[in-house]
C-alpha cells in the first residue's frame, strides 16, 4: 500500500453506528492505491508490479474468500480487501490498474469517495442542464458530486453543509448557491432559488436522518432523491406518500452504481484532464503512526478526505 483514504463507513464502524461487530478485532479501510508484490496461480486480471486502485465495489476477476490475518497467534479478521494495513492480500476483483505514472495520493480516494460521488451523478441522477441539483452533505463524496454535477451544467447547483469550510470547497468546485442549514431554513431557501418548484435531483451524501428528512421535502414533484451517504442502521425517516404517489421518487444508490473496471480509469483521465480536481479533495496526509490523530481530524470540522501514507 502507498496510500489509503480515511472513509465515514469506517468512523461508523468505530462508533458502532452500524450494529453490533461480531468480528473484533478487524482491519479497516477500503480505499487505497499501491503496487501488486505477487498474485495467485488463476489471477490474470493484474501481474506483479502492476499500480492499483483497491476498492471495495465488485469489479470483474476472482471474489475470493477473505484472508485470515493473525498477529500474536490471535485471529484478525479481515474482508475482500482493507487498506489500514501496509500489505494487504485481496481478492482479484477489489484491485484496478491503473497507469504506472499515477499519482497514487488521488488514486486512494478512486476506491470509494470518488467512484461514489461521481458516479451518483453519472450513472444514476443523470444530471441535464434543465435540472436544479442539491448536494447534502459537502465531505469527500458530496464534493466528488458536485465537480461531477458542474460537468453537466446543470441550472442550480446548490451546496447544503453546516461546516463553512466545506462549504467554501463547494463553492470553489462549482456550486452555485451554499446553504449552511444553521444559518437560513434550507427548504425555505430552495423553493426561493427554485420559484416554490424545488429541485429536481437532491443526492444525499449525509446519513443524518434529519438531513435525509429536508432533502426528500425539498424533491420537486415530480423530481427524484438519491440517498448515497449510509445513515444508522436502526434510524428511521418520516415522508409525505401523497408526494411519492406524484412521482417524487426516493432510491438509493450503492457507491454510485459504480463498476470500478469502466469508472476508475474514466475518472482518472478526467482528473488528468483538469475536469476534476481531485487533490484539492486532500485535506491532510500523515504517516501511518499518526492514524489515530487523522481519525480525530475527520470526526471534526476538516473537510474533504484525510488520507494515511504508508
């Protein structure tokens, strides 16, 4: 491993936001970049010395059963494929290769913040000039959306965040319009911006219940929301059926429908095209020894990714 980004899925799991492990101790992580040191006799996808995206979308090769780590003869449990570690086995179909002269800091965040927010926008909202588009939720997936959504020129692009610096990344990625929902009612706002319509695609990179809730009631009807970020397992949400029965639709989307196969090369060459600037996603790049003070810093108000280098 070279590099591996610091997702909310693994925060969530160490808060124990999603349901109770019944595999402690684990190894975490699930987006990185590095170089193959060897293979199995029936992989063909990549060979020794190859650079790599690890992720943990499906792509295409052998789904291979999780390895069995020990250290001090105790068991560390493991899946597919984790990055806090700096060697990792995986299975074929969780590595992408990728150009030998990557930058390999951006290429980590291609395993999940990039897949996900860019591919919401591309293979599932299918954003249109037309359209009004509201991002909840301004981290590494929301901001990853919003470059994406300017690439489609949509009519509004609007940013809802409560912390200002993100916020202030939004509006440097594109945005339109920002919303910190501390200081105006977001659902006032958007129906202001949209003349009472509301927004046709709101993507919700937020699992906050009560975000969830103001990105549904701001949907036009009809018009569609995408829940992207992961909200607590046990949580609930309330909406109007009456709108849903209007065709305001509410769905989800699992990493952005990303195939990383055909979506990790296409996202890098928009990246080394100038299309998405993507290392302006780095917010802070420390040592591995330091992985519990980059933990501390994305609890709290830094946006965009930290990002471990091993």
């Amino acid at each position: 491993l070279s590099y591996s980004g610091i997702c909310g899925k693994q925060l969530e799991e160490m808060d124990g936001r999603g349901g109770s492990d019944p595999y402690l101790p684990h190894l975490l992580g699930h987006e990185g970049s590095g170089q193959v040191i060897d293979v199995g006799p029936a992989v063909r996808k990549v060979i020794p010395g190859d650079t790599v995206v690890l992720h943990w979308r499906k792509g295409s090769g052998i789904d291979s059963a999780s390895p069995l780590y020990t250290r001090n003869e105790m068991r560390v449990n493991a899946g597919w494929v984790t990055t806090f570690n700096e060697f990792s086995v995986v299975a074929e179909n969780r590595v992408t290769a990728i150009p030998h002269d990557s930058d390999l800091l951006v290429a980590a965040l291609l395993g999940c913040a990039v897949t996900t927010g860019v591919g919401v926008i591309f293979n599932a909202a299918a954003v249109q000039p037309h359209d009004t588009v509201v991002i909840y939720g301004c981290g590494g997936v929301g901001l990853c959306a919003i470059q994406a959504a300017r690439l489609r020129h949509p009519r509004h692009l609007i940013a809802v965040d409560v912390n200002q610096q993100a916020l202030t990344l939004a509006k440097e990625f594109g945005a339109s319009e920002l919303i910190n929902p501390l200081e105006m009612e977001v659902i006032k706002r958007v129906r202001e911006i949209t003349a009472g319509r509301g927004a046709s695609k709101v993507i919700v990179c937020s699992g906050q219940p009560q975000a969830i809730e103001t990105a549904i009631e701001t949907t036009s009807i009809p018009g569609e929301c995408i829940l992207v970020g992961v909200p607590p397992k046990d949580s609930s949400v309330r909406f109007v059926p009456h709108a849903v029965m209007h065709e305001r639709t509410l769905r989800g989307s699992l990493g952005g429908d990303s195939f990383p196969d055909r979506d990790i090369p296409a996202y890098l060459a928009l990246h080394r095209e100038g299309h998405l600037r993507l290392d302006r996603l780095v917010s802070r790049v420390e040592p591995f020894d330091n992985i519990n003070k980059l933990i501390e810093e994305m609890q709290g108000e830094t946006p965009g990714r930290c990002v471990i280098k091993f």
